[in-house]
C-alpha cells in the first residue's frame, strides 16, 4: 500500500516513507516552509497497515480533521490534516484501484466496507514510556539528527519490550505504549525489568553519549508508568490490534505522575495487587489525585533504578 499527502493549494503529492519528520527546517525529511510550522514539528511514523501522526511540541499544533493531535493519532483515508497552515488530504488508497461504475479510477468514490472486526475485553498489564527533556533537545538538534534519534530510541525499546514478550502497540513521538495480554506474575516480572532497562542508567547513558553534544547542558531520560486493567483488544485495521480502555488512560496519567514525584518509575496498586514479590521491588509514595479520575491513585516507585536528574 502507498500512501501519501496531497496538498490542498498546490498539485503536489508527498509519499511517505515508513518513517516522515515533518518540520521547516531544512534537512527535514518532509519540509515546510510555512511560519507557521516548527523546525521539528510532527512525525508520520507506519506501523503495520496504519500510519500514525504525532506532534512533537510544536508551536503551534497539528491537526487532524479540525482536531489537535495531543496523543498519536491513526490516519484515514480522506483524513484533513494540518501543519501550520499547510493543509493535506491523506491517500492510502491502493495504487491498483477498481474503477467504478463511471469507469474513472478517482478516489472520490469509496464503498463503505464493514470488517466486522472481533473486540475483547482482556486483564492486561500496561506500560507507558516518555522521554523527558526531547523537546527542549530537539530544537538544538537538526531535523536529521532527530529523527535518527528517535529511530535508534524506537529500536531500543524494541529490543527490550520484545524480548520480553510485550506487544508494542504504537509509537508516540517521542513516548512509547506497550501491552502484555495477561497480568501473570511473571508478566509483571518482565514488565519490570523492560522499565529498568529502558529508564536505567544504561539507557540513560546510551542516549547521553550518542546524541548530546558537549556545549549542550541537557539530559533525557525515559519515564515510566505501569499499570494493570481490563482493556478491550481489538483490531483497527486488518493486522493491526490496538488496546483502548480507561486502563490505558490511567497508565499514561501515572507516567506523568513521574515527573511530580521525581522518580523514574511509578506503577499503580493494580500492578502489585496479587503479587507479594513484587513488595520486595518497589516502595508506596503516597496517594495522588489525576486527571480524569474520581479517585486518587496509589501509587509506588521502582525501588534500585539510579535517581535521575529531572
């Protein structure tokens, strides 16, 4: 499948590749040259059968059919999407189309197909990862230089999530979200160890010395939430499943609780409950309201990962 922008001013078709920085600056991978648009203003990143838009802290916002873009989001065809005031159509029609009943092979005319998709409600152990400090990184950095970092980061989470049996479910700029479809004890124990890793010295170290330069007196750490709830598993596209549910909401609220707290990893109540050796791993930090909840959450903190500045 090809996909691409189609300028809404100009005759132009833009084909994304599976990885698109989006931004003014020049050795971006999509440039803009709009006042409107950020040096590094968005990713397109594909996964699967979808492409995923995310802002990456621009000044001014991206949109999806009139809409911000706060978290990533999954195109459409025919989606209105909006950088400054460049404004696109997204096409991810196949390139050999059927022709309708006129005959013309325009993609204006689309039959409504009904996937019937299966959804699942499943007890499943959550993680949320962000880096902290990337926007602030990002604008002493040219486009290229991020984009490969967020190419090796994404890699570096790979590795670790998926050796550990986690399904990663999309990529968020600079954030990732990940699932295991069970909440065994020994799920938990891998969840646990992919937060270490990921939000460790060792991964903190890697990204100091590959992308910091010396006269940049900056840091980036990974931050992590972890949690554990009934989400529903269900598939968007053909091939391509997602988790969405309150659950999920609450892991990305305890991975900003983090940056409150000033500890690398946070994990709710949920995540220990049931689990006794898990007590062992982590310590209480108290109870906290968050945003969109009627309860305050408990709360716990990752006991042996090095403290970071934050």
């Amino acid at each position: 499948m090809q996909a691409k922008l189609k300028s809404l001013k100009k005759e132009i078709d833009i084909v994304l590749d599976d990885f698109n920085l989006i931004g003014r600056s020049s050795d971006a991978s999509i440039r803009l040259v709009d006042g409107g648009v950020s040096r590094q203003h968005a990713t397109i990143r594909r996964d699967g059968q979808l492409f995923w838009v995310s802002d990456l802290g621009s000044a001014n916002g991206s949109f999806i059919n009139d809409v911000v873009v706060s978290s990533a989001r999954a195109l459409r065809h025919g989606d209105r999407v909006q950088f400054g005031t460049s404004n696109f159509v997204f096409d991810s029609v196949e390139e050999e189309r059927p022709p309708n009943e006129s005959g013309d092979n325009s993609t204006h005319s689309l039959k409504t197909v009904n996937l019937d998709l299966p959804v699942k409600t499943v007890r499943t152990t959550l993680l949320v990862g962000d880096l902290s400090n990337f926007s602030a990184l990002s604008a002493q950095l040219s486009a290229e230089e991020v984009a490969a970092m967020l190419r090796e980061w994404y890699a570096q989470c790979e590795d670790v999530l998926k050796s550990r049996d986690a399904i990663i479910d999309k990529f968020i700029g600079d954030g990732v979200f990940a699932y295991w479809p069970d909440d065994a004890p020994s799920t938990r124990e891998k969840a646990t160890e992919a937060a270490k890793l990921l939000s460790g010295l060792e991964a903190h170290e890697f990204l100091k010395r590959k992308w910091l330069r010396k006269n940049m007196n900056l840091e980036v750490h990974c931050h992590i939430g972890l949690n554990i709830g009934d989400v529903a598993l269900g598939a968007m596209a053909r091939g391509n499943t997602t988790a969405v549910g309150e659950a999920v909401n609450v892991t990305f609220r305890i991975e900003s609780l983090t940056r409150k707290l000033q500890v690398p990893v946070l994990a709710s109540d949920s995540f220990l409950k049931g689990w006794p050796n898990g007590r062992q791993l982590y310590q209480n930090v108290g109870i906290y309201p968050v945003k969109g909840q009627p309860d305050p959450l408990e709360v716990y903190s990752l006991i042996d990962v090095p403290a970071m500045a934050f």
